[in-house]
C-alpha cells in the first residue's frame, strides 16, 4: 500500500540508493513510500534514512538527475547513466548493506576518455586503467562505506 500503517520496516539508506541506480539506469524513476503517522509526522526511524539518502544525493546527484540511459546500462553491481547530450558517463557502484567497499572497481565496456575519472563523493580525481575491454579504478583509502558514483568522458 501507499499509506502508512504501524511498525514499518524501513529499507537502509543504501538499499534504497542502490534501487535509484538500477531504476534511473534502466529509464525510470523512483516514489518512495514514506507516508506521514496519521498526525501528520514522518516516523523518526525514517528521518535519519532520508538524510542520509539526501546527503549522497547532494554530492552525487549528478549521475542520477537528469541522466538518460546507455547501451551498456549495468556490469554487475556497478550501474552506469550518461548526461543528456551524452558526453559524460556516470558509474555507480551499488554497495550492498553488508559489504565493505573494495579497494578498486572494474567493469566492461563504457571505456573512459583518457583514464581520466571523477569520484563524486569526494571530488577526487583518479586514474582509470583499461586492459583488454575492462576497466579499473583503485578509490582512495577512507572512502566512506557508501555507494560510490564515478564521473567521466566517453
């Protein structure tokens, strides 16, 4: 249902990210089902969840608004949008609740420009290496252990 009802269970901050990628890859777009209490509240369990749903987005937003979709939508848990003139790529890395970001990402296809890649989170720049079609991008030690959006050139 699309109403509130007692003792809801609440997706963590990065399922629900994780489902944004794979639906905005794929074309569409996202309602999240966080109804008001009937005193017109949000619960104070979700608070927290949307804040943090919404700082991500503040960094990382980027690769999620107004994107289009690409050929090559997803390689395992990383999900790629491209901008709308189709100049830059995007690469979000789905970090699943119970994982520890790795220390590098890799995919096939959606071979960056010149290795040359934007992590989102942090503003970072690093180097992207491509070897026989995959590619692979070592992220920065201290990362926080969150999805990671990348950012790059076709």
């Amino acid at each position: 249902g699309w109403g509130w009802g007692p003792n809801p269970t609440f997706k963590s901050a990065r399922k629900v990210i994780d489902i944004l990628a794979e639906i905005t890859a794929k074309g569409g777009c996202l309602a999240l089902g966080v109804g008001p209490t009937p005193e017109g509240l949000i619960e104070d369990k979700a608070i927290p969840i949307l804040e943090e749903i919404g700082e991500w987005l503040g960094r990382c937003g980027e690769a999620i608004y107004s994107t289009r979709i690409t050929k090559n939508y997803n390689d395992g848990d990383i999900w790629f949008n491209a901008s709308k003139d189709g100049q830059t790529l995007y690469a979000i890395y789905a970090l699943k609740d119970d994982e520890t970001l790795p220390g590098t990402l890799s995919w096939s296809g959606n071979l960056p420009k010149g290795g040359k890649v934007t992590i989102l989170n942090n503003g970072k720049k690093v180097k992207a290496t491509v070897k026989d079609g995959t590619v692979t991008v070592k992220l920065p030690k201290g990362m926080r252990q969150e999805p990671v959006a990348l950012k790059f050139s076709l």
